[in-house]
C-alpha cells in the first residue's frame, strides 16, 4: 500500500533522533522519514514536563561508535564537560573503585537542538506539538500511528512502512499492541527504579573528592541514602553538577521501615545535597542552557532489554525497549547503539521490501551481539546487589573485587570474582560466605546467559524455545539469590 512515509519515528528524543540520522544516513537520504513529537520546536524530546531528566553521563566509546558508523559528531554546547571515568565508593566510603574509560557529561537541553539542526539538515520531516494514542494497523502488520495535534485539537493519522517507537519506558504504543507479536507489553514493576535529580551550582566546600571530583563521577553505593540503588554527583564543571540518586521502591518500603521513617525520592535526594561537604550552599542552576532541565523525577527500567525488539512493521528503540543497562540504569550509551544498528536493518528491510517480524528480525541480533548480550548478567547480578546489607557491600568492595572484575564493569560486562575462591577460609562470617557463594554463582550464571544470548534464533521461528530457556535460567538465578 501506498505510504505518507517510509519510516515513522515516533518519539524525538535522544534514541528516535539517532535511529531517524542513521536510517537518513544508511539510505543516503532517499527515503521520507518523518519524527513526531509531543513538545514544540524549543524543546523537542522533553521526557517530563521537568524537562530532559537524566543522569546525563555516557561514555565516550558508544558516543564514537556512532560517529565511526553514521558520522554524527556532537561538541560544545551539547557535550558540557568532559570526564575520565567513575569512582565507586562502599557504604563506609573506605574503599573506592575506580571504573576509568573517557565520558562526557551532555547538556541535554542543548543537545535536542543540536539534533533537530543535524535532521533537518538530513532531509528529515518533523512534526511537533502531536500526542500520540496509538498504532494502525493492517492485516496484522503495523502501518501508522494516531493521534491528536495538540495545537488545533484535531486528530492526527500518518501511515508509513515502519513505526519505530522511541516513546519512552511507559509507551503506549507498545503497551496498547494489539497484533501477535513476541514483543512483551508491559514491565514488572520491581524492575523499575525511581530516580530523580538537580543540576545545581555551588561554592567549594571542604575539599574532598569523596564527594566532588571534577574529573570523575562519583557514585555512592548506600542502603539508608539510595536503597537498591546508588547515589550520584557527577561533575558538569568545577562549579556545576547533577547530584542525584535511584530506589528501588521495594527496597526503600523496607528501608523506611528499618529506620522508622517515611521518606521520598525527593526527600532523600534533599537529604544526599545536604550531607555532601563539597558542595556549599547549593542552588539550582541558572544558567540559560539548564533554564526548563534544573530538577526533576523520572521512572528507569533496571532490566535486560525487550526480549524481542521488532513485529511486523515496528521496532523498539531506547527507552520504549527498556534498554538502559540494569547494573547502573545508564540509558544513553545503549540508547546510541541501539539507534545507530536500527537505521541500517530498517533501511535493509525497506530495500528488500520486506517489513515484516522476519524481514526486522536482524536487528535483534545485531544489537544483541553489539551490546544486548551482557544485559540478562547483569540483570541477575543487580538483583543480587539489592540484597544486600552496607556492611555486605564494604566488605565485598574490599575483599571481592579484583583488578580483572573492575575492568570488566569498566566494559559494562559482568564480573568473574574469581578471587572469590582462592579466598576460602579467610572470608569472615556466614553472611559473608553466603555472600562469596552468591556472587561466584552470579559470574556462572552471567555466563550462561551470554553464551544463551550468542544463541539468539536466527529467524522466529526458533524464538519460543529461546525464549522458554531464558526465562528458566532467569527465574532459576533469581530463586536462588532471593533465598
């Protein structure tokens, strides 16, 4: 049938932006693409009416795999300040671990406009100000989205050959999918974090880079500051930062009942800016570039992402395919890699006229064999570190972690703990056996996973005794950790 467009990106945000460049790009600008969004012009891809909540933070390696790939290149204003990796601190903040690899704090209010000046330069469409309801549909294949124009209050209908949905982790699209498709619909709720944060300036502090570094982010691994989570303050400048922390809301329910109190998400972040030294007499930013992105809240997957990623006519990107990696909820980095692969296999599949979940279908393996394979690991391993006590983490961060294992979550990839077992006898105390144990069945696990992942069905035909094999390996590891 005939088409308004060959692609459709619903969502222009930092994800739907990449994958509409990259579709642009690998198409050589021959095919329409259209990116609608529900914000006008001046801030296009605002993810709340707080605006771009983010922890900000992306590491150079994904920033120039897209680059290499499409040749999208950002600078100065969007990228704010530079970083030379991460610090990691226990509980007791005796024992740090420093995660080193080059990264970039983005400003993402200025980035959007950065993107939307690069799509429009690619001969990209954009239609803003349209809140999107849901997909159309035809003979089992998705074929547009609709709406409503939230300008003229009249409905808004767009067909296309592909829809691809970068809507964010609540996407109505993808939760309102009505066609048979292995896509899964909605997220567990213990698989989403709270998390929330300010963009504030300061004055220095007491001097201390156990809470401001400006050349490393610092985050801080605290049951009573961020349950099931962590805190974090890391640097936009020597003056500048975006201080912030994730929960689990289970574990902060038990937290609050353990400490006899009733606290908040926003309550603890207040309560992380007043305990930091560093930072003296605090306030939200005021500089222009910060003025509609200073505070906010938002909700992150901390899960492996969507088990498949594409039906008939439509493909998940970024949030909607809850891809934010589940050790740490960093969405960016997986988000451009993700964005970068899609417009190569939507472009493929439009060239050979076939749109369906077969002829999508190697996107799946494309992004599982670039990223997606470390994500279940890690899964099971985020899970784990849920459970456990401050005085668990210290004494696992001093005693547990090798130089091998921090290089690997340097890389985002599961560690081995392989120390573990020549500890032996020394580890002191049950909690701290059990502790070992857990952790050296994490690694064997993580390996399971991977080589499962490597194993993804070539067509989907095989994907339903994949999948069946996945989720007896995860509800297996996730048994054995919650005992």
């Amino acid at each position: 049938m005939k088409t308004d467009y060959d692609i459709i990106v619903a969502g222009g945000g930092l994800a739907g932006m990449i994958a509409a460049q990259s579709a642009a790009y690998y198409s050589k600008q021959r095919l329409s693409i259209l990116i609608i969004d529900r914000n006008p012009e001046l801030t296009i891809g605002k993810k709340t009416i707080n605006g771009w909540v983010c922890g900000d933070a992306v590491g150079k390696n994904t920033v120039d795999y897209m680059t290499e790939r499409i040749k999208i290149a950002w600078g100065n204003p969007e990228i704010e300040h530079p970083v030379k990796g991460v610090m990691a601190f226990s509980p007791d903040r005796e024992t740090s671990i420093p995660f080193d690899g080059d990264g970039y704090m983005l400003n993402r209010q200025q980035l959007p406009q950065r993107q939307l000046r690069d799509a429009k330069k690619a001969g990209i469409n954009i239609q803003y100000s349209v809140a999107l309801r849901g997909l159309l549909y035809d003979n089992g294949t998705v074929v547009g989205v609709e709406g409503t124009n939230l300008i003229t209050n009249e409905p808004f209908k767009k067909t296309a050959k592909i829809v691809v949905d970068a809507t964010g982790v609540t996407s109505m699209l993808r939760n309102g999918l009505t066609i048979s498709s292995k896509i899964e619909r909605k997220i567990d709720r213990d698989d989403l974090e709270s998390t929330g944060r300010h963009i504030m300036k300061f004055e220095q502090g007491i001097e201390d880079k156990k809470d401001f570094d400006p050349d490393y982010c610092i985050i801080h691994l605290d049951q009573d500051i961020a349950p099931g989570g962590y805190g974090w303050v890391f640097p936009k400048g020597k003056n500048k930062v975006n201080i912030g922390l994730g929960v689990q809301q289970k574990e902060l329910i038990k937290r609050n009942h353990r400490l006899g109190t009733h606290d908040d998400v926003t309550k603890l972040i207040n309560d992380y800016v007043k305990i930091n030294k560093a930072i003296k007499n605090p306030k939200l930013s005021d500089d222009a570039m910060d003025s509609n992105n200073v505070t906010g809240n938002w909700q992150v997957s901390v899960r492996r992402q969507n088990d498949c990623l594409v039906a008939n006519g439509y493909m998940l990107v970024g949030d909607s395919a809850w891809m934010p990696k589940p050790l740490d909820a960093g969405g960016i980095g997986p988000a451009i890699v993700a964005a970068t692969i899609l417009g190569k296999n939507a472009v493929n599949a439009i060239e050979a006229n076939d749109v369906s979940e077969t002829g999508l279908w190697q996107y799946n393996i494309d992004f599982i064999n670039d990223y997606g394979y470390k994500t279940a690991g890690l899964e099971v391993f985020r899970r784990l570190l849920q459970t456990l006590t401050n005085d668990q983490i210290n004494y696992g961060m001093k005693h547990f972690l090798s130089k091998l294992d921090v290089e690997a979550i340097s890389k985002g990839e599961h560690p081995d703990f392989g120390t573990v077992g020549k500890l032996g006898m020394l580890i002191r105390g049950a909690l701290n056996k059990k502790l070992a144990d857990s952790l050296r069945f994490t690694a064997q696990q993580n390996k399971t996973l991977t080589d499962h992942y490597y194993n993804y069905p070539k067509k989907p035909e095989g994907f339903e005794d994949w999948q069946k094999t996945l989720h007896h390996i995860l509800d297996e590891s996730f048994a054995k950790i919650e005992v």
